[in-house]
C-alpha cells in the first residue's frame, strides 16, 4: 500500500467524518458500487458513481492546468499541494475492474 491508495479512501484535509456520517465522503462510491453489484444491477451501472468520480475529477484537474497555462493562477505552495491532491484522487479514481462470469448471476438469500 502507498499513499495514494489511502488517499482514495481517506480525505487528509478532513480526516474525521462529519457528525452523522458514518463513512467519509470519499468511501461512498465504493459503498455504492458494491450495494449495487450485491443488488445484482448491471455491472456498468454499479460502476457510474466510479466514472463519475473520475469525470469530475479530470475535468477540474484539466481545467486547473488550462488556467495556470494560461497564467491566470499564482502558484504557491498551497496550490501545488492542492494540485497533487487533485492528482492522486484522479488517479485513484480511475481503473477499476470488476472480473467474473458474465454468465454466472449472483445468488444472494433475501
């Protein structure tokens, strides 16, 4: 394990869950993932809020790098470490695979 597997799952800016919450906000598409799959939902639906996750991420990475190009952002040290937050979760977001039996269905006991 390294750093950026844990940051996939827990946010160092905000290392304590809210009040109420039971999961930080960062687990849940995870979570959700894997309630889907055990609700035997297509695979490529069970996967969206991973892809979204990604998408959201790639854009606000892209466009980050677009203004700073564009020298409309003052690089400081906050921003670069901002900026390798931004990266990691990206990149841990991406990438995920779910393998098995196409033709084999779950059997869950209700």
């Amino acid at each position: 394990m390294d750093v950026a597997l844990l940051h996939g799952f827990a946010d160092p800016d905000n290392p304590v869950p809210a009040l109420g919450e039971r999961w930080n906000s960062r687990i849940e598409p995870f979570r959700s993932a894997l309630h889907r799959i055990l609700a035997v939902d297509p695979i490529s639906l069970a996967m969206e809020d991973m892809s979204a996750r990604y998408n959201i991420t790639n854009a606000q990475l892209s466009s980050t790098f677009d203004r700073l190009k564009r020298g409309k952002i003052n690089p400081t040290p906050d921003f670069h470490a901002r900026l390798a937050s931004l990266f990691l979760t990206r990149s841990d977001a991406q990438n995920y695979m779910v393998f098995g039996d196409p033709a084999a269905s779950l059997r869950i006991p209700s």
